[in-house]
C-alpha cells in the first residue's frame, strides 16, 4: 500500500528553507514522511546536477533538524516547477516558499502559481511571516463561494491536529445607503442584514462544529475589504486557509487583481485548498465518530 506524504519544493533560498522546515513539522504534526523536490531544467548539465545535490542534501539536514522523527526523501526532477508539482503522485499537501530565485520562484505570486493552485488536486501551502507560527488561531476566510467547503474542511482539521481555537471570517458587502437629495438617508435594514450575514454563518459552521467538537470555532462577518482583513488577522495566526483561485472575492484578494496583497503581506503561512470533494464533510463526520 502506497503512504502518503506531504511535498515540499526547494531551490535553496531562504524563504525555501523556511518552507522545508514547516514542511516537516507539519509532517511531524500528521505522522507522513516529507518528499524534498528540485526540479531543474536541463538533464545534461552537470552543474545543474552538482547544484540539485547540494540543495537537496542541505534541505535533508535542515527538515531533520526540525523534525527529526519524520522520513526524509529528496528528488531532483528534470522539468518545469508546474508540471512537476501537479504530477506528483501520493502527496497529501504541497508547501512552497513565497519566494525563490528559479524553479519555485514566487509560485503562487505569478501566472505558474495560479495554474498550480488552480488545478492542484490537494492544497498548497504557501510559507511566509513570521518564523514562530506554533501559536494563535487558524483563520478561515469564506466568500459564499464553491470553495467554502474545502476551506472549512482544511480549516477545521487544522485547528484540531494544533489543538487551537478557529477564526472563521465571512465577508458581505453592505447595502448602498439611500440618498434624497444630497442627504443620505439612515437604512433601517443594515443592521438586520448584518445580522442574517451572521445566522447564515453559524448555520454554515453547524455540521462542522458537530464533525470537530473540539475545535473552539468563532464566526465572524465583516463588512471590510477581504484582503486587509486576512492580512490583519495573520499577524496573530498560526495559519490563513482561502479557496483555490478564480472563485470569489477572497480568492481575487490572494491571488487576482488586488494585487497579490494576501501573500505580500501575511504574517504566517497560507494555506489555498483545492476544490472540495463531494465526500469531504462525510470524512468529517467519520473524524467526529473516531
């Protein structure tokens, strides 16, 4: 039977080792072995070959050091960095660094991060922020979309693997106030409206609260811009979890036309969850059973 594990991508910058690092954490935190991988471009070249091995080797040593329990496996794959990482087979998650000099450079920054997040089939985790992420909440965004499922998914049992209370954020856009004349007027409604964002909310996170009881989940409904929000909230986080890109105003925020400002900004590493499987919240449910 083929095990499971979680892929990292390096090319020995720091912002990679930082990655590989959380990577194998995270791979402590789950109980999987940890898959190092290079991917280079040119199988002739020998000073590719030479410069795969020794970022390779460094990444070991450093993934040991910070988890010294977890198997450790190295590759270096010849190849461009998005088919490399969408063909690898048997991993529960893929972790990049959010910046990098080649190969895995800025993945989910530009238009090769967006395809890998897109059709990744499982999520990808970008590391940036501070170096002690081992504290705060998980914080999930939610836009209404698609995705929510998945991102509550991840959300949920991240928060359960850390033992840490859960941040659930929900944004809506208010009403436009009404206007006579050059007085706008006060719209009785807002406040009522604002409260059926929330009741929708604590409906939404009902059966996952049920899945994982204990998860102390907090649901919040904000009528602010997404992407300052999230980026607010992640300074005190240990985790962002979003929607996989070109779904929604909360996706746009990390990856779209604002500007890339989630993953400029975050204080901690994020985490885009792929498009939600139909079994997704039923393997919650078993989690809840076991």
């Amino acid at each position: 039977m083929t095990t499971s594990a979680i892929a990292v991508g390096t090319d020995g910058t720091p912002t990679s080792e930082a990655a590989v690092r959380w990577a194998a954490a995270e791979a402590a935190c789950r109980g999987l072995p940890l898959r190092i991988v290079y991917a280079y471009g040119d199988a002739r070249d020998t000073a590719e070959h030479l410069l795969a091995g020794a970022v390779l080797d460094a990444a070991v040593r450093q993934a040991q050091a910070a988890a010294a329990d977890v198997a450790v496996s190295a590759e270096a794959v010849c190849g461009e960095p998005t088919p490399v990482l969408l063909d690898l087979d048997d991993v529960d998650l893929i972790v990049l660094g959010h910046r990098g000099r080649g190969g895995f450079l800025s993945l989910l920054l530009g238009s090769v991060g967006r395809q890998v997040a897109t059709h990744a089939r499982v999520p990808v985790v970008v590391v940036r922020g501070r170096a002690d992420t081992a504290r705060g909440p998980v914080v999930a965004g939610l836009d209404g979309s698609e995705t929510d499922d998945g991102v509550l998914d991840g959300a949920f049992a991240a928060a359960a693997r850390y033992g840490c209370p859960l941040v659930v954020l929900r944004t809506h856009t208010p009403p436009t106030p009404l206007w006579v004349g050059d007085i706008p007027t006060a719209d009785d409604g807002v406040p009522a409206l604002d409260t059926v964002a929330r009741n929708r909310l604590q409906q939404q996170l009902a059966p996952w609260r049920v899945a994982y009881p204990e998860v102390d989940a907090e649901a919040v409904v904000s009528p602010d811009d997404v992407s300052a929000v999230l980026v607010a909230v992640s300074h005190n986080a240990r985790l962002v979890v979003v929607g996989h890109p070109g779904h929604g105003p909360v996706v746009d925020a990390l990856v779209g036309s604002t500007g890339l400002h989630l993953l400029h900004h975050a204080g901690c590493p994020v985490l885009v969850a792929p498009r939600p499987a139909v079994a997704s919240l039923a393997s919650a449910h078993g989690h809840a059973e076991g």
